[in-house]
C-alpha cells in the first residue's frame, strides 16, 4: 500500500511538474513574443527638445541624477543643443528610471536599435527609439566645430570614430554625417519625406 501511494504521489509531482512546465513556456513565450508597435516616422513625428542648454561647450538633456526624458518605442527627439555647430561627438544613456540616478537607478550606454541618432547638424541632434522598449533617455554632445561649408557633416567617418562608445551614435557616423553638415537639415525648414 504505501509503494503505491508513493508512485501515485510521484504520479501527481509528474503531472503538477508537467502542467507548471506548460504554463511557465506559456508564459514565457507570451512573455517574450515580439512587440508590435509603431516606430514610423508618419505616426512619431520628432518632437522638439529646448529646455536644454549648453555649459563649457558640452550640451546634456540632463543631469544623470536629473528628469530624464521618457521614450517610449518609436519615440523621436529633435534635441536642439545650441551649440553652434553640428557636435562631433555624443553620448546616448538610457534608464528604467525617470530620475536616472537620484534614488539608486542606473544610465546604460544605449546599444543597436535602442537609440538611434539619425541626423545631427549646427541646430538638432535627432534621437530615436527603433525598439518596442519602453526607457527614459539623457543624451550627453560637444565638440561642435562649424566650418560654414558642410565639410564637417560630409566627414561620417570622424563623426562615427567619435561617438564609437556609445554604440548607437557610432553605428550611424556615415548616415548622420552625409546629411549633417547643412544648417537647420535634420529638423523644421522643408520638411524631408516620411516613412510610407
């Protein structure tokens, strides 16, 4: 009798192990099924960031301790850095938190398609979220060196070599430098096509 109980009860543990195994993949799968969202140009026009300006030549959208500005998937910022000239450099941090570092949260450089700048020139640094993930962003930029001709936005490569560390401004040296050097290119003026 008690050799039976036993194998009924690892019958029951089986069963209760298989069905916990079968809603954890359920779960898991719903868990981490691809995200649908969104991230057209068309249905997430820019939008225009001004209370920044710069200090000692170096332009941040905060402080890491400081209110971080939400980005959501598909979210696009025209930063308006004031610096005079297109940067040459940038950094791109993300946080889970909206107050980055104040209450003990945490800044991660941004890698891939979590934040992509897609144009920079002497008025805007354009910044875009290209995931479904949902962060909240400080972008760190300096070195604005104007020339007056577009030769500095023609230069993707420096452009790229100086924002390799933060892994999305790096990535796209040659993208934003090409269309870069022009004043006021990336945002207002003649607007450029958007996404179908």
């Amino acid at each position: 009798m008690r050799s039976r109980g036993a194998g009924g009860g690892a019958a029951r543990r089986s069963g209760w192990a298989a069905a916990c195994a079968l809603g954890a993949s359920a779960a898991l799968a719903a868990g981490c099924a691809p995200s649908r969202c969104d991230r057209s140009e068309s249905a997430n026009p820019p939008i225009e960031f001004t209370e920044a300006t710069p200090e000692g030549g170096i332009y941040e959208t905060s402080a890491p301790d400081g209110d971080l500005l939400h980005f959501p998937g598909g979210m696009r910022y025209a930063l308006k850095h004031g610096l005079g000239a297109r940067p040459r450099w940038w950094q791109v941090y993300l946080s889970f938190e909206s107050d980055g570092t104040r209450r003990g949260g945490t800044l991660a450089h941004a890698a891939g398609n979590q934040a992509a700048v897609t144009c920079a020139d002497d008025q805007h640094l354009i910044v875009m979220n290209d995931s479904c993930s949902e962060y909240w962003l400080r972008v760190v930029a300096g070195g604005a060196v104007g020339d007056g001709d577009g030769a500095a936005g023609a230069d993707g490569a420096d452009h790229g070599a100086a924002g390799a560390d933060d892994g999305a401004a790096g990535a796209d040296g040659d993208a934003t430098g090409a269309t870069g050097g022009a004043a006021g290119k990336c945002y207002g003026g003649d607007p450029e096509p958007v996404d179908p």
